[in-house]
C-alpha cells in the first residue's frame, strides 16, 4: 500500500463572476493511514472534468447533491478508479468503480452506499466511457431526448452548446431518433465537427451577427424541441422562436454559472405567451431505467450510430488547466483527465 498520495487542492474560493485561473489551485503531498475495516483504496485511472464544478468552488454550491469544495482540501468530482486493496466484503482488487472521489493519486473511500458509487464492467474497449458516454453524461443526454423531450420521428430539435459532452451525446441520439438536429455552438471549427463527426443536419454559430435570421432558416419556422444547456439571453432568443406546443428540455445553464445574478430566466413572456412546456431534470430521477439506458448507449456505439467525442489530458497536475479550458469552451465533447496505470 501507498505511504502517500498527491492532490489537487483548492487554494480558495473563486467567487461567482470572477474568472477562474490556475492560481486557486495547487498540488500537495498527504500521508495515507492504513485501511481501516469497510474501506477501499481506490487508484483513479480518469477524471470528469464538468461545467458544475464551478459553482463547487464559489463557497456555496447551488447543487443540493453535490457540496461546495473546501480551501485546503481535496477537489473531487466524478472519477473513475480502480480497487487497489479492499478491506470491504463487496469490492474486490482490480475492481472498477465510477463515483464521486478526490482528485488524488490514490483515494479511501468509506465503502458507505452513495447514490453516485456504481461498479463499472463495460464491454467495451475504452474505460474512459464509463465516465463519458456511457456514465453521468450519456445518461443525462438519454433521458434528456428518451424521457423528457420524448423526441419524436420527424421532429425538429436545437441543442445549444451542442459540441460539448452532453450536448453532442444529445445530437447524435437525436438523429437516431429520426429528427432533424440542428446544432449551437461557438466556432467553425466546432460546426465542422457537429457536421462531419456527428451529421447533424445544420450547425451555427450563435455569435455571428445574423445568428437568429440563420435560425429562422435552419428550423423553417418549425422547432419542436430545445434542449437547453446555456442558458441565458442565447435561450430567450431561441424560445422567442418557438411556438406551442414546443417543448424545452432544461439540462442546465452553464452561461449563467458566472452569473453573479445566477438567473438566466428573468423573463418568463415567451414560455406563457407561446404555449411553451418546460421541464426541468437530472439522470438521478431515473436511476430505475439506469441498465436500460446503459444497455442502449453501449448498443448505438457498437453499431456506429453513437460517436463519443472527447478531449483528453493527462495527468493529475493536468485537473486544473482542463477545467479553466473546460470554463474557456476549449473542449470539444466530454472533457476528461486520464492517468496512466
């Protein structure tokens, strides 16, 4: 067993509407105690570097699921890691598991069920999946179109920040359905990608000066479905283009995570005056459907109809740069660290 493990740790809070620099960050070396009864020690093998991560480290997280960090201690998030040795009945060596752990070389884990612990045997070749497409982030983009959106043949659907983890994963399940997928994001470069990796049918930039006249052109007057992750004043010039019986799926806001006003939705006209529904939801609202879902996602990337698109950095000391590049757009699809074993 270890002696001792390095972490990230959080130097301080970056409050809300402050830019987030490698400056609150730094790697420090921590003795490991001994296993006790009940616990496992974990060795992460890839870290999910995720937009939600930022209220995590304003000193009052707006997630009731997942605390704020603590200056001075370990960072963690969503991780996937290996059982080094076990002192738990149910966990062996060797073992994999997708939970919620510190940004650390090695980890202890209590061994105490947790909503976010799952273990992890995928029939596929790339662990870190297990993370992406086929973890939280898949999982949301699943039920987000399956369950919620309840995407229909036909249909036509805009995603914003569609090159991103969920947004992608959203896009390509969309097309499987059957819809017409038409795509947000910020750069050519990323259109280019929604286009020729994913075949969404159209992709625009939602910077350009004639974004809302290219929307109007892209959807024919016809949008039936929004799948919103920005939130914003993008969202209130898409749902002004929206009419009943339209659907808004709220997946999340990540515009408005540096928000000091943390709102996006100041003006409720367009939901009320266009007949709009709009639901609001986390994977977590479905666990029960969890193995169907999962089942399904592994199924569409065997066939080639799902292409999980990720950017990768490598090592523990790379944590920080990947979630101020994740914070800056730089990702295209899942933003993840991985380590080598």
């Amino acid at each position: 067993m270890p002696k001792s493990t390095n972490s990230v740790i959080l130097k301080h809070v970056v409050p809300i509407g402050d830019t987030v620099t490698l400056d609150a960050f730094k790697i420090s070396e921590s003795e490991l105690p001994q296993l006790a009864d009940g616990q496992v020690l974990l060795r992460p093998i890839a870290f999910s570097v995720d937009p939600v991560q930022r209220t995590r480290i304003t000193g009052k997280s707006h997630f009731a699921l997942l605390a704020s960090n603590v200056p001075g201690q370990p960072i963690n998030g969503f991780a996937l890691a290996r059982v080094v040795e076990s002192r738990h009945p149910e966990f062996k060596a060797g073992q994999l598991l997708e939970g919620m752990f510190d940004w650390s070389d090695y980890v202890i884990w209590d061994g105490k069920p947790s909503p976010f612990v799952r273990s992890v045997e995928l029939q596929i070749a790339k662990p870190s999946y297990a993370l992406s497409v086929l973890g939280i982030t898949g999982l949301t983009a699943y039920f987000g179109i399956v369950e919620v959106g309840k995407l229909q043949k036909g249909e036509t659907i805009v995603i914003s920040t569609a090159a991103g983890a969920v947004g992608s994963v959203a896009g390509a399940i969309a097309k499987i359905k059957g819809a017409k997928v038409i795509g947000l994001t910020s750069s050519r470069a990323k259109q280019d990608v929604l286009i020729q990796k994913l075949g969404f049918d159209a992709a625009l930039n939602y910077r350009t000066d004639d974004f809302v006249e290219q929307l109007s052109a892209a959807t024919s007057g016809k949008l039936d479905v929004y799948f919103d992750c920005v939130g914003g004043e993008l969202s209130q010039t898409i749902m002004k283009q929206m009419k009943r019986p339209a659907r808004i799926v709220e997946c999340g806001q990540i515009s408005t995570y540096n928000d000091e006003k943390y709102a996006w939705m100041t003006n409720l006209t367009p939901i009320h005056l266009n007949g709009l529904r709009l639901e609001g939801y986390t994977p977590m609202l479905f666990k029960d459907k969890w193995p169907e879902a999962l089942d399904q996602l592994q199924k569409w990337i065997r066939s080639g109809e799902l292409v999980p698109l990720e950017t990768e950095m490598v090592g523990l000391e790379s944590l920080p740069r990947a979630l101020v590049a994740l914070l800056s757009g730089e990702n295209v699809g899942k933003m993840l660290v991985t380590i080598k074993e």
